[in-house]
C-alpha cells in the first residue's frame, strides 16, 4: 500500500478522449477509485465485437486497457490496495470495468444505477466486461455522507441522459475536490444540476475535475423541443417509424411513448430495453411507463431458445412479431438497433417509412454503429434518416457559469477531446487549469 501524506489525484483514463474515467484519489492509506469505466477508443484499437473480444481482464491490462494497479483486480494475487469504488452513473464508460475488480471491493453508487447494471449483468452473461457476480454494491441518495478511511463524500444528484447520475463533493485531509461526473442544465431536470452546483460553490473547493465532451459540435436543444420534433415527424410519416435510442435513457423513451400515444401508434421496444424497464418500474422517482400499458409492445425474434430473462419479460409483458410488425406498419414506432438491421428483410419497410436516430454518445457496444452500414441499410429501404437528440452532456456556456460559480483554485478537465480548447475558452477564469497527463501524481494543496 501506498501511503500519501498528501491527498492526491492520479487520473487512469478519461484523459483527451470521451469516457473511460478513471480517477484514484489517496489521502493518507485511503485509496479510492471515481468512476472505472471502459476506454471505447483504446478497447476499439485492438478489439471489435462480437467476434474479437477479449478473453480475460489479465488480456486487457497487458495491453494497456486497463491501468496497471496493484491489488486492483480479482485475477492478481496480491491483497486489496483499494478501499471503495464510486460510480457516478451507470453508462459503460464510467462503470464497466468494474468486473475486473476484486469482490472485497465495494461499489458505491445510486440505487437506480445498481438496478441497471444488475440487469445488465443479466443480459450480457457472455461478455466479460458484465461480469458483476460476488460484487459488494452500496447504495446512496443526495444528502448521504460517506466516510471511507481518512476520505469522506457527499454524493449530489445531477441530470443527464440516464436516471441516477450523481456528482460528488470530495473532502481529503488537504482540501476538498468536486468531481462533476457527466451532467448537464438543458434537460428535463436542471433542478438537480443546480442542486450540486449550488452545494460544490458553497465548499470553495481546491480541485474541480469537470467534464468537456461540448466543446465542438455543440447539441443545444430540450426535451420538449425533440418531442416537438418527433411529434412533426412521426405525425407525417405514412408508413413504420424506426428509431435507436440508448437503452436506459429514460427521458427518451418516455418521448417516444408520448408521441407513440399522441401518434396513434404502438411503440415497439427490444427484449432488453424491456428487461431493463421492468426492473427500474419500481422506482417511484422515475414515472416510468409500464410494460402492461397497452401502448408499448415487446418485439419478439424468432428464437428456439429464450434466455430465462427473456422469458419472464415475454411473460409479463405483450409481444409482437417481425411478421404482425410488418402487417401493421402504420400503426409502429419499432426500437431497432444496429444489430437487428437484419429483421428489415422480414419487415420490409413500406415507401413513407423513416428512421430516427435518437442518441450520439456511445454508451454501450450496441450504440458502437458502423454509420455507413447503416446508411446502406436506408438508402436500400429508402428510410431517409432523421437526427433528433438531447446530449447528456453541459454546453460550454453553462459549464462556463457553473465554474465560475464554484470557483476552484483549480480545474482539471477530462471526459473531452479538446481540453486546449477548454483551456482557452476558460481562460480568464480565476482558476488555474491543468490539463492533466495519464498516470501523472497531482497533489492537493
């Protein structure tokens, strides 16, 4: 164990790309991991999915994929050297590398991230990276405080495009750090921003390690203004409407089943978004629309054998297959992912029909698409593509006069690919900023 008699931040991942978070803070013989997520571009550059994946956690650290940490993970033999995990949300970028952890490790996150990733873990029990079996999790909500060694944290709820995120206000024996995991005040609920920003400025923290993902391209529209266009949109379409949207984006899919409604069509969701539903359903937090309600359909592919999570949703809920989708186009809104592109040649789209893509951020392999197999897929159908979304991530103008509210002395950003960009867009802010380097030893104080 390393003992650090000043607290201390090492950043594993997250560093000039999007996602792949990975920040161990030391503070005496405390070591605590935020966030353990999955690079997408350091995996992508030696794997891709289904066909090449990797073997085992051992494969990933060898190749530089997973950082080198001594009694890190359950495939070394040496004792912990880790006190706790704690996950800012549940998309895989900030969680999935959590399953090469040791078990005596515990997770802390939010409840309804706990939900998703048990279902996952459930979904996906061939890959590796799902692997949460013997995992200690330990949930929390804003207003908890949580004293791990000489470390205490105080989780604050944040809004993005998955229920469940949290920021975290961070005390050490040196100064306080906040760390804004991914968050966001153009959404359906920017009370909850305001909320971590309001508790981060009041503790004129030392450190602040923010996300950047916004710095270019810039996605700057509602909720209500997607629904506005999907409601546009699918009113004028005469034949199916297909979609992709991420799996537990719950503000989407409540979008998409208003509209469906308002539309007079059904919508029609995969086994796995339906899985997922089920399980966070009862949460009374996240008004989530029921499986039972007759406007949300499951889509059911001809299989000879259903997994046994697939056969308690076609249990529960109303199915509906490629054929009765086919017959009934007019009346669909169908959730289809790149990987059941395939089911087209069974549906075979009628002319008038469109495809809505709902989503940009890669949140998991099943939003990894090849773009120009997709557009083959279309432009053979004729579905004209339509891109209709609400990044999860904060504009560079809120994230300006967030920072400027907070007011550390420092700011690391990460989670962005652009961090110059930042540097000089911030630049007469009164705090200094570092554009961290991997693995490098930053000191608080």
């Amino acid at each position: 164990m390393v003992i650090s008699l000043v607290a201390s931040i090492i950043f594993y991942g997250g560093v000039n790309e999007v996602g792949g978070n990975k920040i161990l803070v030391r503070d005496d013989d405390t070591s605590i991991l935020f966030d353990f997520g999955v690079s997408f571009k350091l995996r992508d550059s030696f794997y891709s999915a289904p066909f090449l994946s990797p073997k085992s956690g051992l494969d990933l650290v060898k190749l530089g994929i997973l950082p080198d940490l001594k009694g890190a993970y359950y495939f070394e033999d040496s004792a912990p050297e880790i006190d706790a995990v704690f996950l800012s949300h549940s998309h895989m970028d900030h969680s999935a590398h959590i399953s090469f952890l040791k078990r005596e490790i515990p997770v802390y996150c939010g409840e309804t991230t706990a939900t998703i990733l048990s279902a996952l873990s459930n979904v996906h029990t061939a890959n590796i990276e799902f692997n949460l079996k013997g995992m200690r999790f330990k949930t929390f909500r804003t207003g908890n405080k949580i004293k791990v060694g000489s470390i205490e944290i105080r989780p604050i709820h944040v809004d993005h495009s998955v229920p469940g995120s949290y920021g975290f206000i961070i005390h050490t024996s040196s100064g306080t750090i906040v760390y804004t995991g991914d968050f966001r005040l153009h959404g359906l609920k920017p009370e909850l921003t305001e909320d971590f920003i309001s508790a981060a400025s009041k503790e004129q923290p030392d450190v602040v390690v923010c996300e950047n993902t916004n710095m270019t391209e810039v996605e700057f529209s509602s909720e209500s203004e997607v629904m506005a266009k999907l409601n546009r949109i699918i009113g004028g379409t005469s034949g199916i409407v297909l979609t992709e949207f991420a799996y537990a984006d719950v503000d989407r899919l409540r979008s998409f089943h208003e509209v469906a409604v308002a539309n007079n069509r059904q919508l029609v969701i995969s086994l796995r978004q339906a899985y997922i539903l089920h399980k966070l359903s009862g949460d009374p937090h996240l008004n989530m629309p029921r499986l039972k309600d007759g406007n949300i359909l499951v889509f059911q592919k001809e299989k000879r054998r259903h997994f046994r999570w697939e056969q308690e949703i076609m249990d529960t809920s109303e199915t509906i297959s490629p054929t009765e989708v086919s017959r009934r186009q007019s009346g669909i809104i169908l959730f289809m992912s790149f990987f059941d592109l395939n089911w087209l040649v069974d549906i075979n789209p009628s002319p008038g029909s469109c495809y809505i893509l709902s989503a940009s951020e890669p949140f998991n392999e099943e939003m990894e698409i090849d773009f120009e197999r997709l557009l083959n897929w279309l432009e053979h159908y004729g579905l004209p593509q339509y891109h209709i979304h609400v990044s999860g991530h904060i504009t560079p103008l809120h994230l300006r006069e967030a920072l400027k509210a907070i007011r550390p002395r420092k700011i690391f950003p990460i989670h962005g690919e652009r961090p110059k960009l930042f540097s000089k867009f911030m630049g007469d802010l009164d705090s200094k900023i570092i554009m961290p380097e991997k693995e490098k030893v930053y000191e608080i104080i």
